[in-house]
C-alpha cells in the first residue's frame, strides 16, 4: 500500500467543542444549514458499556446547533420523532435526512432541516418507494443518489438498490436507477466526484443456514456510476473494507475521494468475547484517485489533544456510524462509535488539502 506523505502532512485532526451528551450517539444526522452544524437524533446506550451492559440501547429526537467552529452548542429542538441511522446530507435547503430506523422499525420519511434565525423547521420531501435504514448517499450536479440499505430491523438480506432524487424538482419522487454489478450491502460510503457516484465497501447481510443468525460479510470491492451514460464501472478493490466508515467520502482536490477508518470485520465474529477489550475500528484514512484507479494511505484519524495524548484511550479512537460533513471545506466527523457499543461526543474537524 502506498502512502501518499503530500497529503498526510495537511491531514491534522483538532477537536471543535463535544456534542453536549456526556455519552454521545451514533447514527445521528448532520450537516450545514445556513453556515451552522446541525447534529440530531441517533442512539446510544446511557452507560456506555454496549449491550451488554445495564442499560438498553435509547434513541434520541434532540437537535444540537454549532453556529461557528468555536462557539458552544446550543439545543435547538427536535426531529419528528426519534430516529437514527438516516443518510444526512447537506443540500443547498438546509441538512437532507433520507429514511433511518427506530428501536422498532425503519421509515422511508424523507425531509429538510432548515435552521434560520435560532430556530429549525423540518420540509418534507417525496418518500423512498420503501423503508430504509443504513443506506449511503451523496449529491452530484443537484440530483441525491442513494445506495443499498436494509428495510426492517430484521432483513435477511441487504438491498442492490439505487435510487435518486432530483432536487431540482424532488416533487417527481425518487427515480429507481440501475443497481450495481455486486451484492446487495448496507453501510457502505457513497461519494461524488468528476461527474460520477461512487460506491466504496460495505456489508453484506444473510442468515445462517443452519441457526438462522445474523451474519455479515464485509465487502472490499467499489464501483463508479456514470450519469450520462448510465452504467457502472467496477473500480479496484479497496485494501480492506471500510464499513460504516463516515459518509460521504471528502472530496479532495479534482481527483480523490477520502474515506477515514471504518470497520474491516476483524474482530466482528468477537464482538461478544472482547467487550470492552475491543482494539477499536481501523483508523487509516484512504484516499481513491479517480484519475489512476488506485488507492493510497494519507494518513490517520488521530486528535491531538495535548501533551499527555493518550492515543490507547478509545474515545480518541477513529468513529464509525457518523455522518460525515463539509463546513467551510473543512472535513468534520461528530460523533460516533468507537468500538462496539461505545459512543464518542468529540467532534473531529481537519483540512485535507495537497500542499
């Protein structure tokens, strides 16, 4: 694997102010409405064991607002209902949240945050023709393009589904698009550059044959969908799967896609035996280069806190199950998982940028 030095060096990560939740969520929403941050909903367990500790897994409605990278955040009111693991994009409207779950169903509810004058209003938008919950998504020239998912809690299989919405006129619904050349997955990481979609890693879901348990196979493998033509192009492998990784991909420069840690699957099988000894998910970030086809190392996500940094400590762990957000063309990552069942409320903020 190469590891691009250029890039790493500009790859710094600094903390902006924590979510104002002594634990922190994963699956929340966010994005940019107005030049301020809005995070909301998700869910988290309130001991922050897992589960399997005292307390049972909580889901969450309350929106948070950050207005300037060094303010404080404020409680700015709620989402319709509690919620998580939505797509959260941010759209020139305000933040986009498509689908996401509950402890007892999936939805296919799709709206507009819109924060202005220190208060939020919630748009609805068309529907997803189904329920869904840790699909992918990323906007391209004005149109929303969503991947892949699961539609109940319970889903054997994960969906080979593609859809888009044109914002530009979303009361036409969303569109059913040709689905790519692999498996169905969930919790992949969409991305959009040089004119094209682009859809990284993820995880199958099947049952077991013989306990019909639960299972995932981690996925590796990436692809390109070209608008104007229509059509997928299978890309090269990632070096390892980077499933739940922060999504969209960061945009950087003309030609690459960032995409920061991720689950590879290492340990999935373990998740019961380590508990609270779980080494943490991956924290490389990798960088596509949509010109050559290849993949590269530029750095880490890794905060620098101090002189006492303790890089064991998992809450400066690499989060999974994040949206991840542009604000001012600087990447941010709030929130998250840190290892299984584990939340984080930092906010991790850098400025990718080729020197």
């Amino acid at each position: 694997m190469v590891y691009d030095l250029a890039l790493a060096q500009s790859l710094t990560w600094r903390l902006l102010p924590p979510v104002p939740d002594p634990v922190g969520f994963a699956g929340s929403v966010a994005g940019i409405s107005n030049g301020a941050m809005l995070v909301g909903g998700g869910a988290n367990f309130p001991d922050n064991v897992g589960p399997w500790g005292k307390t049972p897994k909580t889901w969450y409605d309350d929106l948070f607002v950050l207005e300037k990278p060094d303010g404080s955040w404020k409680k700015v009111g709620k989402l319709p209902r509690k919620m998580g693991y939505s797509v959260a994009l941010t759209v020139p409207d305000g933040v986009l949240c498509i689908g996401g779950a509950d402890g007892d169903r999936h939805y296919p509810d799709v709206f507009v945050l819109q924060y202005r004058h220190g208060k939020v209003t919630t748009k609805s938008l068309s529907p997803l023709p189904l329920p869904l919950a840790n699909a992918c998504g990323a906007v391209l020239n004005g149109i929303v393009y969503m991947a892949g998912g699961i539609e109940t809690p319970t889903d054997t299989t994960a969906e080979n589904l593609f859809l888009s919405l044109d914002l530009r006129q979303p009361e036409s619904g969303w569109q059913r698009l040709p689905p790519w050349p692999g498996p169905g997955r969930m919790l992949a990481v969409a991305g959009a550059q040089a004119g094209k979609f682009y859809l990284f890693s993820g995880t199958e879901v099947f049952a077991e044959p013989k306990t019909g348990a639960i299972k995932r196979r981690y996925l590796a493998d990436a692809y390109a969908y070209d608008p104007e033509q229509r059509t997928w192009t299978r890309l090269a492998d990632l070096p390892n799967p980077t499933v739940a990784a922060p999504s969209p991909a960061f945009p950087s420069g003309q030609n690459q896609l960032l995409v920061p840690g991720g689950d590879d699957g290492a340990n999935a099988d373990r998740n019961l035996i380590l508990k609270e000894n779980h080494p943490g998910f991956r924290a490389e970030v990798l960088a596509y280069n949509t010109l050559t086809n290849t993949w590269t190392v530029v750095g880490n996500v890794s905060p620098k806190t101090g002189a006492n940094d303790d890089t064991k400590k998992p809450a400066l762990w690499a989060p999974v199950t994040t949206p991840a957000v542009v604000w001012n063309g600087k990447w941010i990552l709030p929130g998250g998982e840190v290892r299984p069942g584990l939340r984080t409320n930092r906010v991790l903020i850098t400025s990718p940028q080729k020197q």
